[in-house]
C-alpha cells in the first residue's frame, strides 16, 4: 500500500480544514480545462458495487438558472416562518445561496434505476447509491479548493420543482444544488459559526457498546 509524507498528511488536514461551504462568489469565469480536473473526481469516487450513479445536469441557460433561484426564493421565505425572535432575524440575515453570482452551477442526482453494478451492496440498504453520491461529491470539492475554487451546497431547494423544471429522468432523486466559483473571501472556520447559527462541536460523540 502506497504511503504518503508527514508533510502530505499535514496538507491533506490542512485542505481538509480550509473547505468550506461557500456563499459569496466572484463573477469571474473558470477555466473549463481547470473544472474538468475537478470533476475527475468523481471517476475515482467509491461507490457501492461499482455502480458509479452520480447524473450531473449543469444549470447554464438562462431559464434554468431562473428557474432554480426562484425554487431556492421560495424555499428559503417559507423556512423563514419556522423560525421566531432572535433566531428569524439572523436567518433573515444569512446568505443561504450563492446562486446569483456563482459562474458553474450543477444539480447532482442519483439514479436509484441504474443496473450498473448489478444491484451489488444496495439490495438490503438502496439508499447507498445516494451515500455513493454524497462521497463523490466530497471527492470534488476538496479537489476544486485545492485549485483555489469554492463550492457552495444550496439545499433550501424543493426537489420535486427542480425536476420538474430540470425535466429529470424518472429514476433519478435530487441529491445536491452545487454552486461552483472563485470565492470572494477565504475562511477556515464556517460561516454560519462565525455569524453565530451554532456552534462546531470540539470533540467526537463515540459510543462504545
């Protein structure tokens, strides 16, 4: 098994610790050759039985991208009415989107239908395709902040509208709205922690049974 330096590993921790969620995002465009070494990622994500069921649709017409704002508009005023006092007006005051200004943007669907892989690992537990999503998504976002691009997880969203807007494929189930840019400003702690939405846990829960 190949090994790897301490340096490496302090690199690793380091890339690990700097991803964040970003909100905020320069207009400026990517470098289609450099969003494509990121998306390589997901050729290496892990996935149960090999069944490889991430579907990419990037949001780029004009009608598309209105269509999923106004889906994330919608979302994001009736989760406003959850909240009450102290708590509604800093969730007023997020910046939950970075839809508006993010150059690449894409939803992220697994296909629950899929035969590749045989249905091998998911036969007791479906929903494995979906962690299979999730992991390759993780894979692509520390290689786009290694390359100095942010990516933010928009998931104030109804699934439903966005297919329906998207026109998706019928076994497909929405997984994640990913906003992809350079970011205007760089952190290594979370935003919504920084704003005081809540805290980052210090330590661990484990369970031993």
């Amino acid at each position: 098994m190949t090994t790897f330096s301490t340096a490496f590993q302090k690199d690793l921790t380091q890339l690990m610790k700097w991803r964040r969620d970003v909100r905020h995002f320069k207009t400026d465009p990517v470098d289609e050759a450099l969003l494509q070494e990121c998306l390589d990622a997901f050729l290496m994500a892990p996935s149960v039985g090999l069944s490889e069921p991430w579907r990419l649709i990037r949001i780029e017409s004009h009608a598309a991208r209105t269509a999923a704002l106004e889906n994330f508009k919608a979302e994001n005023d009736k989760a406003l009415t959850g909240y009450r006092g102290e708590k509604a007006a800093l969730y007023a005051s997020l910046k939950l989107s970075g839809m508006a200004e993010a150059p690449v943007q894409f939803a992220i669907y697994c296909d629950d239908g899929t035969t590749k892989g045989d249905g091998l690992g998911a036969g007791t537990m479906p929903e494995t395709r979906k962690y299979s999503v999730v992991s390759a998504i993780n894979l692509f976002w520390l290689a786009a902040r290694a390359r100095g691009l942010g990516v933010g997880w928009v998931s104030v969203l109804d699934p439903e509208r966005l297919g329906r807007d998207l026109d998706v494929e019928g076994d497909w189930t929405f997984v994640a709205y990913l906003c992809v840019g350079y970011p205007k400003t760089s952190s290594d702690h979370p935003e919504l922690e920084q704003l005081g939405w809540e805290d980052r846990r210090n330590a661990l829960p484990i369970l031993t049974r």
